[in-house]
C-alpha cells in the first residue's frame, strides 16, 4: 500500500472531501466537517480496503492521518 493511495482513500471519507486539504501531519478531527460518522467511515474503510481491524480505542490514540497509516501497516 503507497502512502499516497491511504491518504486518497482517507480523505474521501470526509463528506467534503473536494473542499478540504489533507496531509499526513493534521490532525483530521480538527477539521472542521470531522465527526463521528467520519469515524466511523475511516475505519469502516480502513477495514474493506486494508483488511485491518481498528477498535475505537486504537482509532482515538491515534492523533494524524501518519499515526494511522502506520498503525495499519504495522498491522498488515
């Protein structure tokens, strides 16, 4: 998995995905159209294209977008 591709998929699962600028340092949940659902979807995501399970637990430590590509990576 290239880091640009989980970045891309990322980013599609905030509902204003064409708006908003995302890189690998933010801080996601500080956007401002970020919310449960957004969540919700990410690891939903994180799931169907990665195969990796992300409990909300592990989801809520993680503070940027770097944080949980390389969770999931390590989980791979």
């Amino acid at each position: 998995m290239e880091i640009k591709e989980f970045l891309n998929k990322f980013k599609e699962q905030f509902i204003d995905s064409e708006e908003i600028s995302l890189t690998l340092d933010d801080d996601f949940r500080k956007i401002d159209s970020y919310d449960s659902l957004t969540g919700m979807a990410i690891i939903v995501m994180i799931k169907d294209e990665f195969g990796v399970d992300l409990t909300d637990e592990e989801f809520k430590s993680l503070p940027t977008v770097k944080a949980v590509y390389d969770y999931v990576v390590s989980k791979k």
